[in-house]
C-alpha cells in the first residue's frame, strides 16, 4: 500500500525468505542409521539381481555346451568313415590323373592327405574346452577373462575342423559350431 509501483511477490522470492521452512539445520547424525540400512537394502538387492542374472547366464552357456557335445557326439563317429570313403575317391582320381605312377606313390600321397583332414584331434581337444567351459561355470568366481579365453580356443579348433573338412557334413558342422560358440561369446561379455 506504501508503494503502489513495486512489483509483487513471487511465491518463489517468498519461499526463499529465511525460516519459511523452519529450522534450516539437518542433524546428520540422526541421518546415518537410516541411509546406512537403505544402501544396505540396495547393495543386497544390486548383489541378489546379480546373481541371477549369473544363473541365468550360466544356464544358457550350459545350453550351448550342451549343443555343441551333441555335435561333437553326432559326428565323430562318423568322421572315420567320411575320411575313408573321401581317401578312396582321392586314390581313384590320382591313379586316372598319374595313370601309370606305381602304387606306392599314390598310397604315399593318400595317407598324407588323409594325414592333413583328420580331425580327431580337434574333436579331443573341443570336448576338453567344454570339460573345462563346465567346470568353470560350476566353481563359479570370476571368469570373464577365463571364458573369453576358452571361447577363443573353442572358436580354433571349429575353424580348423572347418578347413580340415573331408565332407559337406563337416563343414557344415564347423558352421553350426561356430554359431553357437558365437552365441555363447555374445554372452560372456556380461561376465565378470
């Protein structure tokens, strides 16, 4: 009423005026019990959801160990055979291209070839890294860097059965494997 032309006040500029709120102090002593008991409650949940999400991980790399073992099992049996019938039509074409080169050389050049395609080895050494993939997932820990590690191997040995491949089924095989080994690398990313 003093002062016709002064502006009114905003709620806001009220609001700011000192002792609008009461007293301005926070007893922060009195504050810890309760944000101790709620970072607990949250680091207990963060732990618990964790875990889960671990579980849940571990089961599908089990899953896909799961798979690539029945691969692994489907084919290896029939991989001998494969190989034999693959030497043979390898013999046949070298004794049409060679015509009269003696036995011996072309036996000498089959069982090199036959040397090179065998996959045995690959098979062995592909059942061991999911021996090993299994047994990390049960000790649990952190595995992140180890998992990342077989998974690399796991990925070797499918490339080399792939080019050490005597048959479409291998090589298919390979292909599958391959699949699932990248499936399971998508998601050993979220492994610590």
């Amino acid at each position: 009423q003093r002062q016709p032309e002064a502006a009114p006040l905003s709620v806001n500029e009220i609001l700011r005026w000192p002792g609008m709120f009461g007293e301005q102090r926070v007893d922060f002593a009195a504050l810890v019990p309760e944000v101790l008991a709620a970072a607990r409650e949250a680091l207990a949940e963060f732990t618990a959801s964790r875990a889960r999400e671990g579980e849940k991980l571990a089961n599908v790399l089990r899953d896909r160990v799961a798979d690539m073992r029945a691969i692994v099992a489907a084919v290896a049996p029939r991989i001998p055979q494969a190989q034999a019938a693959f030497t043979e039509k390898l013999r046949q074409r070298l004794e049409e291209a060679l015509g009269a080169a003696n036995d011996e050389r072309i036996l000498q050049e089959v069982a090199v070839f036959a040397t090179r395609i065998d996959v045995a080895e690959e098979l062995t050494r592909l059942q061991a890294h999911l021996d090993t993939i299994e047994k990390h997932l049960r000790d649990g820990g952190e595995l992140g860097k180890r998992m990342e590690f077989l998974i690399q191997e796991l990925h070797r040995e499918a490339n080399t059965l792939g080019s050490k491949s005597a048959s479409l089924e291998t090589s298919r095989i390979s292909v599958d494997m391959k699949v699932l080994i990248e499936q399971m690398r998508e998601q050993i990313q979220n492994i610590e």
